[in-house]
C-alpha cells in the first residue's frame, strides 16, 4: 500500500489499538472506559502484569491506576 509520505525513517509498527483493548481483563476494561485521561491498553496492560506479579489483587490494581491518575490530574495547571 502507498503512503502519502515518503520518507527513509523506520514506521512504528503498532497494532490494532481495539483488539489490545478487547484482550484486557474485564475490570481493567471497565476501569479504562470511565478514565479521565486517555490511556492506552498497551500502557494499563503492563501495569497490571507488573501488579499481578507483585501479588496484588484487582481491587488494589484498580486503585494504584485510580492514584497514578489523581497524580497526573493535579500536575495539570488549568
């Protein structure tokens, strides 16, 4: 398939951003549909890998994304 640019750098191969999110366990799903950011499947899948392995349970997963959102909120300046 052409593109319409042309250009010698390497593309970023990236998948289907809907087929990550349907591969999500379901409360992480549920926990991502009313963020306030928007963030990406890719990016809550490995925090909750990385919490799964350290033993945590899906509630305290869901409020360690709830604590890293809050924190991202209050650096905004508006």
């Amino acid at each position: 398939m052409r593109r319409n640019v042309s250009t010698t750098l390497r593309r970023r191969l990236r998948g289907d951003p809907m087929q990550a999110y349907d591969a999500l366990p379901r409360p992480l799903r549920l926990w991502l549909a009313q963020a306030a950011l928007p963030w990406s499947p890719v990016s809550c899948r490995r925090i909750w890998a990385r919490a799964r392995a350290e033993g945590a349970s899906h509630d305290d997963i869901l409020d360690r994304l709830d604590r890293a959102e809050q924190m991202t909120l209050s650096r905004d300046r508006l």
